[in-house]
C-alpha cells in the first residue's frame, strides 16, 4: 500500500512535467525525419533539388533502397542505441531533479522507506520508455505509409516489434548507473556527459573483442548501430544483469545512507 | 514524559571543516526552541543530523522519545520539518503538492483543505508551485510541514521571505500550535527580534558549539547586567570594585539585548 503510494506519487510528478510530453514529441520527430530521408531516396528529384539533404539521406540509409523493411531496420536501430542515451536523459531527469529541484531533502525526511521511491522512480523511468518505445511502432506505421513504401511484411515487423522490446530491455539494464551519477553528483549534467561518454565506449568497443563484455557495446551490438562486430555471448548478458544490479546497489545505498547535504 | 528533543555529544565533520562539536541539545515538549547562530555555525548541520539527512560522525539522537534508527518511519510521521528553503515540486499546483504529500503521510483528505486555510493558501491552491512568490513558496513549504498535524516541527529558517505581515502571521500560528495543540517547535533563525518574541528558550550556537541557553524569563530580564562606574579615580574604582568594598559614585544598570548577547557570544560587534 504504501510502495502504491509512492509510486502515484512518482507518477503524478511526472505526468506534470513537460519534459514526459516533450519527449514523445521528440520521437516523433525522429521518425518523421526517418520518413522524411525515406521519401527523399524514394523521390531522386526532389533529393536532387535538395542538394546536400539528399547525400545526407543517401549515407543515413546506407544506400539501401526505400522499403518497408529498411525503414523498420532504421526504427530499431533508434530503438537500440538511441533509446539508450534517451533512456539515460529520462533517468537523469526523473532521479536528478529532485536535488535540482530542492526537493531530495523533503522526499528523504518523509515517513516512507527511502528505498521505495528509488525502486518507484525505476518503475515509472520504465514505463516511461516502454511507452515511448511502443510509440515508435503507430507513428513508424503512419510515416511509411504516408511515404508510400513497399514490401510491408507482417511477420517482419513482429520480427523486429520482438527485437525492439529485447533491445530496450537491455538499454533498461545499463541505466541505473546513470541514475546514481544523478543522485551522487545532485543533478542532471553530470549523468547526462556519463550517458553521452557510453556511446563514445560503445562505438570503440563494438568493433574490438571485447564488445560482447562492454555494457554498452553490447547494446550497440544488439540494435547493430555499433555496426558488425563480433557475436554476444551468454556471458554479455550476464555483464548487463550485473551492471543493472550494480547500478540499483549504488544508488539505493547513496538515497539510503547517504549524507544529504543539498 | 520524554523530551520532544534530545540530542548529547553531536559531532559532524566534512573534510577539515568540524560543523559540529560536542553540541548536546534538550528540547522540552510543547516549547518553542529557537536555535540562533551565524551563517556556517552549524544549525542547519545540527537539523539535518536530527532529521536523519547526515550520519552524524558521533552522539545520541533521540526525538519524541525515540531513535530514528530503531524506528524511523514512526519518528518521521510525528515530525514535520523544512529545511534550509522552501521546495516544492514547480509543476504541479499547491493543491497538488499538498495532496502528494498528504498520500506520502497517510493523512486524512479534508488536511489539505486545512492546512491551505491555516496558511492563507485558498488563493493559490490551483496556481503552480514555480509561479508562487518566495513567501508563499515559504508558506507551501510551511503548509506540508503541519499538514499531517506532527507533534514536532522542525523549521529552518521559517520566515525566510515572508513580509513584516507575514512574520507576524506566522509568529502567531507558531505560537497557537505550541500553546493550543502542544506541538513543540524546534526553529532556527537568523532574525534575533523574532526569536526573542517567539521563543521560550533559546540556544546560541557558534563554531559547532552550543554556547549559550536561555530561557523567556532570562529573555526578558536581560541576564547580564552591565556595570558602567564613573570614577575620580579609575585605578582606585578598580581596586573597589575588586574588593567590592567601596561605593561607587554613580551606577547605571544596562538589560543587554539578545541582540547584543548574540553578537558578544558570537564575536560580532555590538
């Protein structure tokens, strides 16, 4: 009951804040300029007369051609490697703006176990970038019929609806680290520079060996954004699980125990 | 009966810097505490220790009979506190903060619509936080404090950015809960004046140490008389008033203000 309450209360703030809707309008904005780029590629005139937007197009697709299944492989790499640093921007902001905010000091002094609003703020961050994700599918849908593309194929897209799901839950499992650089430097900055120097690792390690052992390469891997690199192995999982429940620790003991001198 | 606040031995150190020292406090029930020091002496280092925000590095904390390690959620649902400013979440109305708090301390409904009367938020209820002027930022802050009716209130400089209208306001609701419903309040200031009238004991904090406490009587009397001795003589006054065996020529008593005992204890200027 009172884990219940925590976690309206966790959602109540969010559902306030434009940042929630914000980043919905964000996403769409990445696919309309998905199908944007597709359209370009589908109509050679109208890129010619674009000039550089269309060479831009042209490298972003990899000189594939302008089909249902290009377009949904574009998706899911969004998903994947994009979905991790919006993932990380989403925990940064729900876990860092209550020291932003002034209110860390409030939340920590209430009758309430400091650990639930932890373990609320990871379930609300979660829905969050479920729904986001699932966003993703009704506005692909909606873009590449307004595009006009062909080779839909129903099973391709529960194919990678599939994929998508397993690369947000592996984007989930790297972000709690992101959380408690947001809870132990008090703010969204330093969370934010953390999330955007795992991409850099993510690059470098995906083509190494050691990408199916780097947390964020593997992520890479998976959507394939990290380009082709070596194959994930059981053990890559088993580094994700531990980083997740690295992350949690370290950010339940900094909300548990603590000094909070904001 | 226990006391509200009672608190022996507190240490805190942050690198170099000992905030605190060997500070042992004693809060009755049903007072009104007020906790004076200068910026950085270590009041607010001394409200987060009590309110369980910093581990302090040494001493016994126990509030309303209990400690906060053996029984926090208990401790903290008797206890309504802020801390050094006023903080709400900016985009959610002060209907809405009131009401998550309300949730977050299992109070009754009707406390929210009880408390934004009693700080003269009505007004406001469907404006947000973030548009809210700094006095009835600090009035929101006040007003979760009190919402679920705690025993103890904890206040961090309480009439930070309220008007001259507002301080008496406030003073006044203070003093109602202390003398009306019993709550005790434990409050830190800066505002010599308005602890002086508020406060049934006072505590003088300095450098982490608790130097000085007075009660209202003291308050009132002035407790250290000042001896000015117009002499003929001021080696031979010394040596009369050294053996007290000589009568002065002319004496006038001074009542020394808080004011001025503070800034003696605290090495201002009077």
């Amino acid at each position: 009951m009172i884990f219940l309450n925590v976690l309206y209360v966790e959602f109540a703030k969010l559902r306030r804040s434009k940042v929630t809707w914000l980043s919905f309008l964000v996403y769409a904005v990445m696919i309309a300029m998905a199908g944007f780029f597709m359209w370009i590629i589908k109509n050679p005139g109208a890129a010619e007369s674009l000039g550089l937007l269309g060479q831009k197009a042209d490298l972003t697709l990899g000189g594939k051609s302008p089909t249902w299944p290009t377009f949904l492989g574009l998706i899911f790499e969004m998903a994947g490697m994009g979905g991790m640093i919006f993932l990380a921007f989403i925990v940064a902001y729900v876990f860092g703006r209550e020291y932003v905010e002034g209110t860390a000091k409030t939340m920590l002094t209430l009758p309430t176990p400091r650990a639930y609003f932890v373990l609320a703020k990871f379930v609300v961050t979660g829905l969050w970038f479920a729904l986001l994700t699932a966003w993703l599918l009704p506005l692909g849908l909606v873009a590449g019929r307004l595009v006009g593309l062909s080779g839909f194929d129903p099973a391709l897209l529960r194919g990678l609806s599939a994929k998508t799901l397993v690369s947000s839950l592996l984007a989930f499992s790297a972000c709690p680290l992101v959380a408690w650089i947001a809870v132990e430097t008090r703010g969204y900055f330093a969370a934010l520079g953390y999330a955007i120097f795992t991409l850099v690792l993510a690059s470098v390690f995906g083509h190494t060996g050691w990408g199916p052992w780097i947390p964020w390469s593997i992520i890479g891997l998976y959507s394939g954004m990290a380009g082709t690199g070596p194959a994930l192995v059981a053990g890559s999982y088993a580094v994700l699980a531990a980083t997740f429940a690295l992350g949690l620790g370290l950010t339940l003991r900094h909300e548990v125990l603590a000094d909070n001198v904001q | 009966m226990t006391s509200a606040i009672s608190a022996h031995g507190l240490a805190k150190r942050f690198g170099q810097v000992r905030a605190v020292r060997d500070l042992s406090l004693e809060v009755r029930r049903g007072e009104i505490y007020g906790f004076l020091g200068r910026n950085g002496a270590g009041k607010t280092t001394t409200i987060r220790m009590l309110l369980g925000l910093i581990r302090p590095d040494g001493g016994e904390i126990r509030l309303l009979g209990s400690s906060l390690r053996e029984d926090r959620a208990g401790v903290l649902s008797r206890i309504g506190c802020f801390v050094e400013s006023a903080a709400s979440y900016p985009n959610l109305t002060v209907r809405e903060n009131l009401e998550l708090h309300r949730r977050l301390t299992r109070s009754p409904k009707a406390s929210v619509g009880e408390v934004m009367g009693l700080l003269k938020l009505e007004d406001y209820a469907d404006r947000r936080a973030s548009r809210l002027s700094l006095g009835n930022k600090q009035r929101l802050s006040l007003a979760r404090a009190m919402l679920h009716k705690p025993e103890l209130l904890v206040l961090d400089e309480p009439a930070n950015g309220l008007d001259p209208a507002g301080i008496v306001e406030i003073r006044g609701l203070l003093r109602r809960l202390a003398d009306i419903e019993g709550a005790t309040v434990f409050m830190s200031s800066h505002l010599l004046d308005e602890v002086e009238q508020l406060a049934d004991r006072v505590g003088i904090v300095h450098e982490g140490r608790l130097v000085e406490e007075l009660d209202r009587a003291q308050l009132r009397k002035g407790s250290r008389v000042a001896i000015e001795v117009d002499a003929s003589d001021a080696e031979a006054a010394d040596r009369a008033l050294e053996a007290a065996g000589i009568k002065a020529l002319r004496q006038m008593g001074v009542a020394e203000d808080l004011e001025s005992r503070f800034l003696r204890l605290t090495g201002g200027k009077a």
